[in-house]
DNA sequence: ACAATAGGCAAGTAGCCACTTGCATGTCAA
DNA sequence: TTGACATGCAAGTGGCTACTTGCCTATTGT
C-alpha cells in the first residue's frame, strides 16, 4: 500500500482526482483526451496510465477491466485520514 | 506562497506537524530534540530547518522570534481545503 | 570582552520520481 | 484472420529534493 500523501503531492494526480469526481468510472483514453481538453495537460498515455497506478496503490482509486477497456472508480475514504490527523485546534 | 500537498508529501515533515500538535510553539532546537527522543527521527538541525522553511512556505506553519530563539506555531487551516476538494461522493 | 547558545546561509551530493521511448499483449470489428 | 484499438511492461533520462557540510550572524550569560 503507497503512501496518500505521496499520491496527492503531484499536481497531475491531482487533476486525475477532480476528473473523477466529475465524471467517475472513465477508461484511461477518456481520461487523456478530458485532461487535455479541460485542463491543458500534455502528458502522453503513459505518463497517466503511471498516475493512475500511484493512485491505486495509495488506494484512492480502484479498476476493473471491461473487455479492452480499463474503467477507473474514485475512493476518498482515505482523504478523511488526513483531516482528522491534524485537528483543527493544537492541544492546550 | 508554496504548495500545501507538496508540504505534506514528506515523512519527516508530518512528523513535524504532529509534534506541532502535541505542543505548539517549539523552538528549532525543542523540535530537534523531541523529534529524535519520540519518532526516531535522525535528521540533523539544518535538515528540519529546512523542513520548518517548506511548512512555513505552505503556510501550515507560521513562526517569531523572541531573543535568539524562534517558536514555531501550527495553522491547520490550508489542510481544510484537501477535504473539501474531493466530496465524499462523486458527482452522480 | 569572551565563550556558549540559537539559528541562518549557501554550495555540493545522492537518491528518487515523472516522463519518454520502444515494444509486447490482448480485444474487437470487418 | 487481419488490422485497428486499448492497455501493459520495462529500461533509460533529466530534474527536483532532502540531506550534509562548512562557515557565518546574533543574542545571552559570566
């Protein structure tokens, strides 16, 4: 299991979650062609498919294979952690 | 003004946050020596340092001086943005 | 004044990470 | 079955970053 923090530290990953969120369940061609056309991203297929991996392995996102295509689900439960870790207020 | 997901990306620096939180307003040398004594951390004066640097880049931590010491206090707000940016469920 | 304390600055280094490139695998449609 | 489509695998490369090292500044106490 990766690290979530690691996961969200870069900013394409980042752009891959808010793409989930706005649509969940894309294949990875889905995801390129959005992400370039939304968010001006220009990193090849496999620069994303190897995103989309960290994403997984941190747990923030899950896959199942249809046939050829590869649907993506997001997962934010493991977005609460880092919430809760620091509260809002320091100890007295 | 630095990047918030980029500050939290670094062990050493969560450990920072979480000594923060146990005991606001430490100087350098306070976080140094509990951070050895608690967490096992190995790291050396100038290495958490920088660490404090990037936090207070982030604005996850602000600082003062007070003769030749510095104390280190915690903000915990940019992280309310982390939870807010991915609702618990996706758009339908 | 002098030494000790608390911290800062800057350059150099080693390891990691995002990205590319090239090829391989598996699936559908004609 | 043949070609086009969707994805996977693996090695190589460049840049970023955490860390160290060495020296410097400023404050406090005796």
């Amino acid at each position: 299991m990766g690290d979530v923090y690691q996961a969200l530290a870069d900013p394409t990953r980042r752009l891959i979650l808010d793409e989930l969120t706005e649509r969940d369940g894309q294949s990875l061609f889905e995801l390129c062609s959005r992400l370039v056309m939304r968010h001006g991203v220009t990193s090849s297929r496999q620069a994303i498919s190897q995103h989309l991996a960290v994403l997984e392995d941190a747990g923030l996102v899950s896959s199942r294979r249809f046939g050829r295509t590869k649907l993506h689900h997001l997962h934010t439960e493991p977005l609460r952690e880092i919430a809760e870790r620091w509260p809002a207020e320091p100890k007295e």
